[in-house]
C-alpha cells in the first residue's frame, strides 16, 4: 500500500477524495489496521517530510456518530479510508463517500465481509 502511495503521491491532489479504501469486516480490526496506518504515516514523515504530503486516514466504523464522519470526509479530506463495511455502504449511500478518485481497494477477510 505504501509503496503504491509513494508511487502516485504526485498525482494526489489536497482535494482529492480519497484514493485507498480498506475494508473490515470487525470494529476492532478497523481500528488495529488504522493505528497501524497512522503509525507508519508518522514513521515515513518523520524519515521526511516531503513524502506523502496530502496523505492522512480516517476511520469510519459504526458506534461513532455519522455527523463526524460526513465532517472528516468534506473537511479533512481523508485520503485512507479504513472502515467497516456497513458505515462505508451508509456513507456511499447518502453520497458522503465518493469513490471517483480510489485506486486501490483492499478487503481483508474478504470470506466474512460478504457473509
């Protein structure tokens, strides 16, 4: 996944929707996957700055209130987005998420998520 970043970083506009989207099946999975984003994101920036200026991620999973969501996609302009399946289809649904600008789309467990 980084390497496919650093590979279009160029490309990617402030804003821009977002360009990758991780699918989870679990709340918490969601959550360890995002951390883990955020952590590597710090690491890279930290090596240098210049690197994945416009790169951020947001997590987007149920029990958390929609308004915030809605609010980090327009606002944030979240570029990771980390989330599980039935808040990603509710924001798709109520045009909160676009997909236009996704390259890559990752399903972890895929078997569970089409359950």
């Amino acid at each position: 996944m980084i390497e496919r970043l650093l590979q279009i970083s160029h490309e990617i506009e402030a804003d821009s929707g977002p360009v990758i989207m991780i699918l989870l099946p679990t709340r918490e999975l969601a959550i360890q996957v995002f951390e883990f984003i955020e952590k590597l994101l710090a690491t890279i920036r930290s090596l240098n700055k210049a690197l994945l200026p416009h790169i951020n991620s947001g997590i987007f999973i149920g029990g958390l209130p929609l308004q915030d969501d809605r609010r980090n996609l327009k606002i944030q302009k979240v570029k990771v987005v980390v989330g599980t399946i039935g808040r990603i289809i509710a924001l798709i649904k109520e045009n909160s998420l676009k997909l236009n600008d996704v390259r890559m789309f990752i399903m972890d467990e895929a078997d569970k998520l089409v359950e």
